[in-house]
C-alpha cells in the first residue's frame, strides 16, 4: 500500500503544470521608457493619460490601457518601421519605469491606517484590513463603515466577514474603509492638508470644531479644492463644507466628533499645454500655444506676414502622425477660399511656408528680417536696405555673419564682415555679391563671440529649408 501511495505521488508531481504569472498590462498613469535602439529620435518617455492613451511622433494618439508590452512594442515596431516607412529594421525595447497602482484608503481602530496599494485582482473588505495591520484592540469590527468613490456608503460587520459568516463586501479604487473605536476618542483627515491621519480629540471633549482641527493638521494646501470638502460622519452621512468660508469666518464651524472624517479633495491636475509650429518665409516663425478651434488662418496671422521670397502656392502641413498636406494659401491671402483659411490644426502641427528657389535670408537686429528673392545683382549693402537697415544702438555691425550653404552634411562657410562703414558708401570690398540660400545675420550688441552660439537660429532655418527641399 505504501508503495502505491508514493506512486502515485509521484504520477501527480510529474503531471502538475506550471503556473504561470500573468502579464503585465499597461494602466492609466503608467510611465513607458520607449526606446528606438539606434534612433535617439524616436525615443522618448511617455505617461499614459488618465483616458488610457498616450501620443507617439509614429502613431500619432493610441490607445495603449489594458494591453500588454509586447503588443505595445509590436506595434511601435510596425509603425516606425517598413509599414511606417521611416526605418528598416528597428529594435523597440519599453520598460515600465513608473506604475500607479489603485488606491483605497483605511482608517480609524487599525495598526497602520492611511493608503493602501491594491494588488491585482478582486480586493474585499477583510483583504484591505489585513494589508492596513489588522484591526487596533480597541477596534470596533462589527460597526466599520465603507465610504465608496461615488459618494455612497455601506456598512460593514467584518467580524462576521474574517470568520466567513457571510460574504465578503469588495473594495475598489477611492474607496474608504472606516474601523471606529469601541469609544473612539480621535477624528479622521484626509486629502489636500498640511498633515492628514489620526487626530486625538481634545482632553475630556466629544468634539472638535472645523477651524481648530485646520491649525492642527496644518491648513488646506495651495492644491486644495477647499470648496468641495465634505465631512464623513459616523453615522454614514456625507455633510459638504466651504472650508473657505469658515476660514473667512463666513460660516460657523461645524462640529466633527469620534470616527468622524474630514475629506479634502486636491484640484484636478491643470492640463499640459499643447503647441503647434510654424517655420519658414514668414516674419515671425515659432512655437505657438494650440487652443481649440485653431485654423490655418490663426496659425499665418500669429507668424506675421509672409515675405516676399515666400512661396505660398507650395505651403505644407505636417500633422503629428506624420501625414502632409501641400496647401494653396494664396487666395486666402488674397481674401478667399474660406475654407482653406478654416482648415482646422491639431496639436504638434508644423506649418511650413517654403521659401523660392532663388532667394536669400536676412535675420538678427534689423527693422524688418525675413525671406528677400534674390536676383544676379543682390550685395550685403542691398540685403541690409531692403530690411531697414540695423536696428538703432542694438546692432553689432563689427560682426556681420554672411552664412554661405557649401555641400550636404558640412558645415556651413561663415564669413565675418565689419559694415559699419558699408552703409555709409564706404568699404566696398565689404560689399558681398550675394548667393541663393545665403543667410545674413547681423548680432546684437553685447553678445558672445561664438558664431555657432550666434547664428543658431540662421542654421536651424537652413535646417528647416533643407528640410523643406527634401520633403519637395
């Protein structure tokens, strides 16, 4: 018999199965190190938004809460590779560098009261208590009170849960589970304060009021939304309170007594705000704060005018997933085509007015710098006429940068000219006849001396134009 028996422990040995641990899926709050082996580019860090979605330069907006990072990785690779058409090969590696995990919070008669991590799964009452220490001796298991994330609230006799009596009530995200005291002798604070927890009651009192429970844990925060406060009774009763009011000693005080809660919710975090570009034979080229409803029309107007080497026939639209859209701005200039001037932007947009063939550029401290066409008889003397000449006391004439664009991929030839005189009609020599693409950058006065640092924004126009060329 003995014999049987170890086989056929051994036959139950050799058939188990192993368990496996399951996969990790991506939630809300999340952060995601994505990584383009290679391609610094392509790689950034990423918190998923609260609505479960995040935003990739190759995907545009994706929804990525509730999937795992294999398919996340999968389907960047597809995106920035053949299917995207951007690389050929690349290696996707994402790691989880931040995970939020949900949050119920216990309090009153525990060992460790305050926010509890709630692991995966289905949570209940009994769970949470254990995770919070258990009850304290004076704990008053029959008579704990759950408060739910909706405003709700359900009484709960965990004496009879932990024996098993009867069924466990779950617990979920927001939710407060309350332990009072056989004779509770403290109130409960929590949210936006200077110090939440436990506070005792004071000697020989059955309540506190409002204000002085405030000094004691140190006032609302700055990120308080004293206005949506509220009191959680022990009776279950939920009691709304303008924390500002009775500060202001508008209101009077309400009185909190044993196992009462006080709540302050924090202000919901204030929205990124969001840009879009525009670069190019505008006046002013830059970043712009995106609102809602923002046109192509909005987008021109706050760039400034465009110049007069423009090309506004060739203007191109670059969306956030990478789609192009070449666009006739032309008549809109001319007061037509209202629905080219309506054409709704998007987020990370990148306007680019083109530039034609045969012009040059001219930038720094003059009246007027921007895009100027060029033709066979263009000189610096010229260029610096037709962009009002150098702004009064702000221009350094000693260091006139002429940026001329020689192959691909090299570094630019800078030549440094003294024009002080050139205006005067002096210095001829000074007098550059002027090549397409070229870029003049007069510096203002009392800056560096390191021409990289100077004409930084001169090369990231070439940049942008090069850009421009290729995309043409």
């Amino acid at each position: 018999m003995l014999l049987a028996i170890a086989t056929l422990l051994m036959v139950d040995v050799a058939t188990a199965q192993p368990i496996e641990a399951p996969l990790y899926r991506i939630r809300a709050a999340d952060t995601l190190d994505i990584v383009v082996s290679g391609h610094p580019e392509w790689s950034l860090t990423v918190t998923v938004r609260p609505d479960g979605r995040i935003t990739y330069p190759a995907t545009g907006e994706i929804e990525v809460a509730g999937i795992t990072i294999q398919e996340l990785t999968d389907r960047i690779t597809a995106a920035v590779g053949p299917e995207g058409r951007h690389l050929r090969n690349p290696r996707v590696l994402i790691n989880v560098t931040g995970m939020q995990f949900p949050t119920a919070y216990v309090l009153g008669a525990v060992q460790r009261p305050g926010a509890i991590s709630l692991p995966r799964g289905v949570n209940t009452a009994p769970i949470v208590l254990t995770m919070a220490g258990g009850a304290a001796p004076q704990g008053d298991l029959s008579e704990a009170v759950l408060y739910r994330d909706d405003g709700s609230m359900t009484a709960v006799d965990l004496r009879r849960e932990l024996a098993g009596q009867t069924e466990s009530t779950l617990v979920f995200a927001g939710d407060l589970l309350v332990v009072p005291e056989t004779n509770v002798r403290s109130v409960g604070v929590l949210g936006a304060v200077g110090r939440t927890g436990e506070v005792p009651l004071p000697p020989r009192e059955e309540s506190v009021d409002l204000l002085s429970l405030l000094v004691q844990v140190g006032g609302a925060s700055p990120a308080a939304e004293s206005d949506r406060a509220v009191i959680l009774r022990q009776s279950g009763e939920i009691e709304p309170v303008a924390l500002d009011d009775v500060v202001m000693r508008e209101a009077d005080a309400p009185l909190l007594y044993g196992g009462d809660v006080l709540y302050v919710p924090p202000k919901p975090p204030e929205p990124e705000p969001e840009f879009f570009a525009v670069a190019g034979a505008v006046t002013s080229p830059g970043r712009f704060e995106y609102r809602e409803g923002t046109t192509l029309a909005d987008a021109l107007a706050l760039a400034g005018q465009t110049v007069a080497a423009a090309d506004p026939e060739r203007v191109m639209v670059i969306r956030a997933d990478g789609e192009k859209q070449i666009v006739n701005v032309l008549p809109m200039l001319a007061g037509e085509a209202p629905d080219t001037a309506l054409m709704p932007l998007e987020p990370d947009d990148i306007i680019l007015i083109p530039s034609r063939n045969k012009s040059y550029v001219i930038l720094g401290a003059v009246a007027s710098p921007g895009f100027q066409p060029w033709d066979e008889n263009s000189r610096l003397a010229d260029a610096l006429a037709k962009a009002g000449g150098p702004r009064e006391n702000a221009a350094d004439m000693q260091r006139v940068m002429l940026v001329r664009r020689t192959e691909p991929g090299a570094d630019p030839t800078v030549l440094e000219i003294d024009a002080r005189k050139l205006l005067q009609g002096q210095n001829e020599a000074a007098n550059w006849r002027l090549q397409p693409g070229d870029t003049i950058y007069i510096p203002q006065k009392g800056r560096g001396s390191d021409w990289r640092q100077a004409i930084d924004l001169p090369l990231w126009i070439l940049g942008v134009l090069g850009t421009v060329e290729r995309i043409f």
